[in-house]
C-alpha cells in the first residue's frame, strides 16, 4: 500500500492539480490573510479549497476562479491584486 493512495483532493488529471496548486497558492486564506490557502487549514479555507476544485472541474478558467474569490472574499484576498494597485 502507498502512502501517497488516499489523498484528500482527487483530480481528474496532473494538469487541473497542478492549477490547484498554482491557485491556492496565489489566494490568501479568508481567516488569517496572512497566509495563503495552501498553508491553511482554517474551515473556511478547506471550504475555498473545495469550491476551486468544484470550479476546476465544471472548466472554469483561472481567471474565473480568481474573480469568484475576488467577488466572494475582497480583491485583497488575491495576492497579486496587490501588484496592480
């Protein structure tokens, strides 16, 4: 048995995980602002994790899925939003 068999996200491919991680990266967590997603384990994050892995699968861009973040949370929950200020 592998270790790595049972993981908490499941993809359809290497590419949608690979935008996963890309995005959750660039998306501050919603509670603690200053981490991002991928270093939080805060419910409302594991939440927003779920809903961009739902918006990855329906083929939403990640344009799209920054721009929900963007509506849902503030755009200050993005961290290159910062950059364009």
């Amino acid at each position: 048995m592998s270790l790595y068999s049972d993981t908490l996200y499941n993809f359809e491919n290497e590419k949608d995980e690979a935008r996963f991680n890309n995005l959750i990266k660039d998306i501050r967590c919603p509670k603690c602002i200053s981490g991002s997603l991928s270093s939080s384990n805060a419910p409302i994050s594991e939440d927003l994790k779920f809903k961009i892995i739902d918006m990855i699968n329906e083929g939403k861009s990640d344009q799209e899925i920054k721009d929900y973040v963007s509506l849902r949370f503030g755009a200050e929950s993005l961290y290159l939003s910062l950059i364009h200020i």
